[in-house]
C-alpha cells in the first residue's frame, strides 16, 4: 500500500498528541508549521498507518527525503535549519532564503531546536481515519455577549447567525458597506475556533483559483513549483485535526469570479457533500495527489456587498451552496446606547439616528437604487473627545463633507437637488 499524504499527516498530528521520545535525525529535519521532525521516524509511523508494520525499510537520506518531497513536505539539511526560524508556520515548500550565508563560523551559527536524543518507544497503533469523525466540538465558546459587545447586532441574531453557519457550513454575510460584515465574520469566526485555525483572505480583481486552491506559482531559484493555496492548506489542517473547528474567511467574494476562485470546492462546500463520496481531483494537483473533500469541521464565511454593480455577479449554483445572511444599518436602539455610552447627549444622538433613517428610507424607496445602497452606521461610530453642542455639529458636518456626500452626490448624479437635501437634512442634526 502506498503511504499517501494523509498518512504522514496522520503521522505528525500522532506525534505532536501522543509526544513519544524520538532520536534526532543526523542530517536532515522535516519542516512542518514550525515544528521540526525526524524523517525516518515519520515515515516509520506512517508506515505502520498505513500497512499495520511498524518499522521503515529505507535509509535515512535522499530516499526517504525523495518520497517525503514528492508529497509536498519540505526536508532541509540541519546545515540550513537555523536560517529557517523566521519561516512562515504556513509555508510548506518555501526554501531558506537565497541571500542567508552558507559559510559562517560554527561560534556564529544558532544551533537548530532539535528534540534531545532519546531511545524511540513507538506508540499504541492509531489507525488513520477512514469515517468521518463526530461534529466538532470546540470547547469553551466565546461568550455571545463578549462578542457581540461592540457589534450593532443583537445577541439573539448573532446566535441565530451562528447556529445556521454550523448547519449549513457555508455562509455569506452581505449588506453595504458600513455594516461592520468583517467584524462579524471574524467573531462568528471566534465563538468556533481561535485564531490559529481561521484564515482570512482578501479577494479582489486578481485572485486566482492558485490562490485558494492549487497551481504553478515562480520559484525562488527560477522556474515555476506547485504550490498550494489557503483553503487546500487549511482544508488539510483540518483534516488532520477532526475535533477543532477550522475557519476559511473570504472577504469582498465578489470582488474576483467567485466560481472561477473556488472552482472544485464550490460543489464540495454544502453540509451534505462533506464525506469521501464526494471527493474530487483537482487537475492542477500533482498526479499522485488525494482527491479533495471537505471536512465536517472545515467552515467557510464570505462577505459582500449585492449592490455593487462594478464587481463580479454571484451565479446560482454558488448562491445554493452558501446561506445567505443580511447586514444591515443599524440607527436604532443599539447604534443609540453606543452614542450615549461614549457621552453624546440623547438628545443629539436621537435626531442624528432619526436623520440616517429617513435619508436610508429614501435611498431604499428610489427603484434606481434600492436597500443595498444604505449609508452603514459606521460612519458615526467614533464622536469627538468634546462633546458640546458646537464640537458634535462639526463633527458631523466632517462626516458629510468627506464621506457621505461624495456617495450621496454619486448615488443621486441625475437628482443633485435630492443629494444636497440629505446632506442638509444631516448636517442640521443640532
């Protein structure tokens, strides 16, 4: 049988929980996140994972490092380990850099963290996976009231939100801009998993599907690699690690093609799709590579703005595979306490509230634009240290001038007397 990826994956996972003491290695080290690790005791692991044996015919050297290669491990010679501290933990093929000298005194050169050198006691036999694991449980939540301290969102919608991303696994939070979207995504995120399982990438007109899945990208020393993107990367994350959650954030998603950038993943996001019979080879993929699927405990959140004429439409096979949530402007009660809470006089923070309502009213009723064109409350979120009557005024009047009348004059190009009047009608807020 032959060891796959998924097997040395398994390897490494049962190494950093189980901790058994291992020998150094005498003159090469896998590079993985971070961590260092002896070949051939990895592929004595994986081996047993994946034959029932417990031991590795090779040698140590360039035939276990050729096979540890072929499957997307980077192994370096302990020569070059201490110009590998300042590496990324998320770069798995990326070399030392091409400028770090060779050649300095053994007095200068850092000596590479390596385990002590111990006898090696193999661990209990753990077999890889081949069902899927329970849904993932990920311990303590973040209290819903902490996270939803500084949102304009009621603490039973960030519930609701919540359990819906858990169902459905796929979620697209959308509303204009303003709306404070990617906070919530990143604290939907935080009541799943911390931070060193949730990866955030920024979409835009030059996203590629390289970028989240897998593709040939300019080596350092010349020529092209196959690399692999942030959702592969994190997919196999979590793979490996079946009982935490692992969180994909995809900001602006229509801001790039979003099918072209997803691809194959777009089919394997729904909930029901999360098992091996759905698993699909990616071409680009090296030709031994596993077929991909996406783990029950794998989540995507993408953000958008529907309104946004200028960007890439959603088609409806993407539309069917995220739920989809809206974010909305927030003038009422909540967006009232923040005010009063950061000293702002009721009475003032009441007329500004009463003003964005009525100038969003009337951008909603007009059929040229509609409800996804709102102003967010964001603008007004941050009043001046002076709250006196004089200090607030001009503060707002700021607002106006530089953010809000620039989009209303845009919004309105055809009725500038309807721009001037809502600029008014919030400049008047006394």
């Amino acid at each position: 049988m032959k060891i796959t990826r998924d097997h040395i994956l398994a390897a490494l996972t049962e190494i950093d929980r189980e901790r058994p003491p291992l020998p150094r290695s005498t003159g090469y080290d896998i590079v993985f996140r971070g961590r260092l690790y002896p070949p051939v005791q990895v592929m004595r692991i994986a081996h047993r994972l994946a034959t029932g044996v417990d031991e590795w015919p090779l040698p140590g050297g360039a035939q276990t490092n050729r096979l540890l290669e072929a499957e997307g491990f980077t192994v370096v010679s302990k020569k070059k380990l201490a110009l590998l501290k300042n590496q990324p933990p998320d770069s798995l093929e990326a070399p030392p850099p091409r400028d770090a000298p060779d050649d300095l005194p053994p007095t200068e050169r850092p000596a590479p963290a390596v385990p002590e050198k111990r006898d090696y006691t193999p661990p209990e036999p753990v077999p890889l996976p081949t069902t899927l694991a329970a849904e993932p449980e990920p311990g303590e939540p973040t209290p819903i009231e902490f996270l939803t301290a500084d949102l304009f969102l009621p603490p039973a919608r960030f519930g609701a939100l919540l359990e819906l991303w858990r169902r459905r696994k796929a979620l697209v939070l959308q509303g204009p801009p303003g709306v404070g979207k990617s906070l919530l995504a990143r604290r939907l995120a935080a009541a799943l998993t911390d931070a060193g399982r949730t990866s955030a990438v920024q979409l835009h007109a030059a996203s590629t599907y390289d970028d989240l899945l897998v593709g040939y990208r300019p080596a350092p020393g010349g020529g092209f690699q196959l690399r692999e993107g942030a959702l592969l990367r994190l997919a196999q994350r979590a793979h490996a690690d079946r009982a935490r959650a692992y969180v994909l954030i995809l900001d602006e998603l229509n801001r790039a093609p979003p099918a072209a950038v997803l691809g194959e993943a777009l089919t394997l996001l729904p909930a029901e799709a999360r098992t091996p019979a759905y698993a699909l080879r990616l071409p680009a993929a090296a030709p031994d590579a596993l077929p991909l699927w996406l783990p029950p405990n794998f989540y995507v959140v993408a953000t958008l703005n529907p309104a946004d004429r200028t960007l890439a439409p959603l088609d409806y096979a993407l539309r069917r595979r995220f739920a989809f949530a809206d974010v909305v402007p927030e003038f009422g009660g909540r967006f009232l306490a923040w005010l009063t809470e950061r000293g702002v006089p009721v009475a003032f923070a009441e007329r500004l509230a009463g003003a964005m309502k009525r100038v969003n009213e009337g951008i909603a009723a007009d059929a040229a634009l509609g409800p996804g064109l709102r102003l967010g409350h964001s603008y007004f979120i941050d009043p001046p240290a002076d709250k006196s009557a004089g200090a607030l005024a001009e503060w707002v009047a700021r607002i106006v001038e530089f953010d809000v009348a620039p989009l209303l004059n845009e919004l309105f190009a055809d009725e500038p007397a309807t721009a001037r009047r809502m600029q008014a009608e919030i400049r008047s807020t006394r």
